[in-house]
C-alpha cells in the first residue's frame, strides 16, 4: 500500500505539469515494484495449481508489455537533449531567457 501510495502521489503531485510529465518514466519505478510484489504475493499464497498458473500467466504477460515499451527507452530526441543542455548552460550562466529555459523549467 506504501509503494502504491507512494507511486499515485508522486504522479499526481506532478500532475500539474501535464499528464506526459507525471507518467514519466523516473516516476514509475516505485508503481513497477509494487506489482512486482503483489504478483510475488499472489504467487505464494495461491491455493491451488489452476491458481498459481493463472498468477504466473498474468505476471509474465506483464513483464512482456513492460518489456515491450523498453525499446523505446533507448530512443531519444536529439533535439529535445540538445534544448535541455542548452537550457542547463544558460541557467548555469545566470541567463533567464524564458524561450531557453522553458524545456527545464517550464513556469518561470
């Protein structure tokens, strides 16, 4: 309940920002275990083997959708990283210009 509370508070605090900013993917590692350890959970007490199968069933279609979306992981904007370094340099530099920074810090 922790982790899951935990998970949905951080993406709703961060709502505000926009939807594609709470469901970021650095916020989501505290949601990925939580049903990592409620599958585990489920596992250990399933009664029955009809029961343990379907527990295992579902945890591996899981870890195949989330699998699936890693690749995407991997694949980057180059203009969005550039805009972010440039950003970061002119904050560095004490520049404030809001049509830079906006790509890391969107309400000046």
């Amino acid at each position: 309940v922790f982790v899951a509370g935990n998970a949905l508070l951080t993406a709703g605090g961060r709502l505000w920002f926009g939807v594609g900013t709470a469901l970021a993917s650095r916020y989501t590692t505290a949601s990925l275990a939580s049903w990592l350890a409620l599958i585990i959970f489920a596992a250990l007490n399933s009664d029955s083997a009809v029961r343990l199968k379907r527990v295992i069933f579902v945890g591996a279609c899981s870890t195949l959708l989330i699998a699936s979306y890693q690749r995407m992981a991997f694949k980057s904007d180059h203009d969005v990283a550039y805009s972010r370094l440039v950003a970061g340099l002119a904050l560095r530099a004490h520049v404030y210009d809001p049509e830079i920074t906006k790509v890391v810090y969107p309400f000046p």
